[in-house]
C-alpha cells in the first residue's frame, strides 16, 4: 500500500513520498526485471483482432492463430519477440511501436475514409446541385411551355373570334345583299309593270290616234270621192235634163243626195269632236299614270 501523504488526507499526492515508497518497497527494481524480459503479453485472439490491420493482406484467414501471429510479426518486421504456446511476448517498447504503427495505418484510413466520405458528400452534393438546377431548368422550361400554350390558346381563341365574325360578317352580308336584292327585285318588278303598263297604254293611244287618222282619211277619201261621184252625177244629170224634160227629178234627187252628203259632214264633224275628247281623256289617263309611277 502506498500512502498518497503523510497527512492522510485525500486529494493530496506528494510525488517525491511516492517515489520513495516505491524504491523502499522494490517496485522500481521489478519494474526494471519485467523490462529487461517480455513486459508486453498478448494472447493470439487478442493480438490478432488488435493488429491484424498492419498486415491484413499478407494474412490468410485458414492459416492457426500461432502462425498468424508469427508471419504478422515477420510482415511487420520486428525482432527480439518470443512465440508461446497461447500467447506472444514483447520487449518493452515493441507494444508501443506496433500501436504507433496501427496508429498510423488507422490514421491513414481514416484519411481515405474521410476523402471516401468527402468525395461521397462532394458527389451528393453535386448531384443534389445538379438535381436543384435539372429542376429549375425544367421549371422555367414548363413556365415557357406554359406560356407558350397560354399564348397559343389566346391566339386560337382569337382567330376562332376572327373566324367566327368573318363567317358571321358574310353571313350577315349575304342576307343583306339577299333582302337588298328581293328588294331591287320586288321594285324592278314594281317598275317593269309600270314601264309595260305605260308601254301598253302609249301602244294603245299610238294606235288608236293610228286608227283614227286612218279612219280620218278613209271618211274624208269616201266623202271626197263620193262628193266628186254625186258633182258628175249632178253635171250629167244636168245635162241630161236639159236634154230631156227629167231635170226635175234628177234635181230631187241630187238634192237627196246633198242632204246625204250634208249628214255625213255632220257625222264626221261629231266623230272628230269625240275623237278629240278620247284623245283629251287618254292624256289625261297618261299623266295621271305617270304621277302615280
């Protein structure tokens, strides 16, 4: 037992007092034999699970403990070590180079685990970066789409508007020009009658005043001829009657004839006054069908 303090006290440790029990009490020389032999001592299992990376390739896995140890030792290249039956023994010293050794090839992969793990978190990374900017691509490229159709649909919507008021538009024209041409058509016919009727009536008074100077003339001829038969008659009547004694009786009958004559003038002269009134009325009728047209 070794006392921390002359005091008995605890949490006072007094180095030199310490030291000096040591000595007094031989440790410092058992410490000196055990170091001066075999101070490190490890059983294989536990050897092997502990440094078994310093020379894991070179290691085979079918291969006893014992000589696993040994080759693992002859791999490593350290000297001065005893095999025993269960366990392997080392100077003072060795424990600690095989530590700094796994120290050391720990070190290095951790270093390669670490660069692994930067690389994986680099390459993560990039492809989540890659991710964020494949999405905004394909955002603005949907927003473009989207426009696009907008843009689209607004452009078809307005040429069906366009389409739809110029079928409308030409719809509605042709119904005018229909209604306008019926009504051209019912004021052509309007007027077509009309210009026929006063063709018709201008034909008739054509005619008519035709016919009543024909008539005219063909009355004023007989009365003409018939007056110059009945001037013969009468100058071979009276010539007759100087001749013989019927003067009296061709006389009579001269005069007869002048009466005759004398009736007829006075029918033409009544037929030229009614054919003069008809004239009248069918200017009348001709003016008051043109006032009406």
């Amino acid at each position: 037992c070794v006392k921390p303090n002359n005091l008995l006290k605890p949490s006072i440790f007094e180095n030199q007092n310490v030291l000096q029990q040591l000595r007094c009490g031989g440790m410092m020389e058992a410490i000196r034999i055990c170091r001066a032999g075999y101070p490190a001592r490890k059983h294989f299992d536990e050897f092997l699970d502990r440094f078994s990376i310093l020379a894991s390739v070179t290691l085979d896995k079918r291969s006893d403990e014992k000589a696993a140890c040994k080759k693992l030792l002859e791999t490593v290249g350290l000297k001065r070590y005893q095999i025993g039956k269960t366990k392997v023994f080392l100077k003072a010293g060795q424990m600690a180079e095989l530590d700094a050794r796994r120290t050391e090839v720990l070190g290095r992969a951790a270093r390669i685990i670490q660069s692994k793990f930067r690389s994986y978190l680099l390459l993560k990374a990039a492809t989540n970066l890659q991710a964020v900017c494949r999405g905004q691509l394909a955002r603005h490229r949907f927003e473009d789409l989207r426009r696009k159709v907008a843009a689209a649909l607004k452009i078809q919507r307005a040429l069906r508007i366009y389409l739809d008021r110029k079928s409308f538009t030409e719809a509605v024209v042709t119904i005018q020009s229909g209604f306008r041409g019926m009504a051209a058509r019912h004021v052509l016919r309007r007027k077509t009658k009309s210009t026929i009727v006063i063709q018709r009536h201008c034909r008739k008074f054509v005619a008519e005043s035709h016919y009543k100077k024909l008539k005219k003339a063909v009355i004023t001829t007989q009365s003409a001829w018939r007056a110059r038969l009945a001037r013969k008659e009468l100058r071979e009547l009276k010539m007759a009657a100087r001749e013989t004694g019927a003067l009296q009786a061709a006389k009579s009958k001269l005069e007869k004839q002048v009466e005759e004559l004398t009736w007829r003038l006075q029918l033409e002269k009544r037929m030229r006054v009614d054919v003069e009134e008809s004239k009248t009325q069918e200017n009348t009728k001709l003016q008051l069908a043109l006032e009406e047209i």
